[in-house]
C-alpha cells in the first residue's frame, strides 16, 4: 500500500469515527457542534476526501479535545481557566 493510499484509508476512517459518534450522542449544540457541522464539506460528491476540509475540521476540534483533557487530569477546573 503507497502512503496516498495509507492517509486516503486514515481519512476516511476518522471521518466515519466522527460520523458515527455524532449519530450515536446527538452533540448538537455542544462545543462539538462546528466540527460536526464541517464534516459535510471534507468529502467530494465522488466520495474522496479532501485534505484541506479535513485539516481545517481538525484544527476547529483539537483545541477543544485538548482543553478536556487538561480539565479531565486536573479536576479542577478552576486550575484549567485560569
């Protein structure tokens, strides 16, 4: 398998992660929301992915995954606001 194809295959299932996460909890209206609302732009109507709609969907999502995850070890929230 050539790396095209490798990140084509990485891309595709990260977007059925999310897609498939957003049916199973309804997140709307949540910090989730723009995120889930850009996973209709980052596949053509042929079915491939575009990287630059999935990079722009990542960099809308990694900031808020990466606040949980300071909160979840602190605890405190507080600690995380501040």
């Amino acid at each position: 398998m050539d790396l095209i194809d490798e990140e084509s295959l990485r891309l595709s299932l990260s977007v059925a992660l999310i897609e498939e996460l957003r049916q199973e909890f309804k997140m709307e209206g949540t910090v989730f929301t723009p995120c889930l609302q850009g996973m209709k732009h980052v596949k053509s109507e042929q079915g491939e992915m575009l990287t630059k709609p999935f990079l722009d969907l990542c960099k809308t999502i990694l900031p808020v995954i990466g606040w949980m995850d300071q909160a979840s070890k602190s605890r405190d929230m507080s600690k995380v606001l501040q």
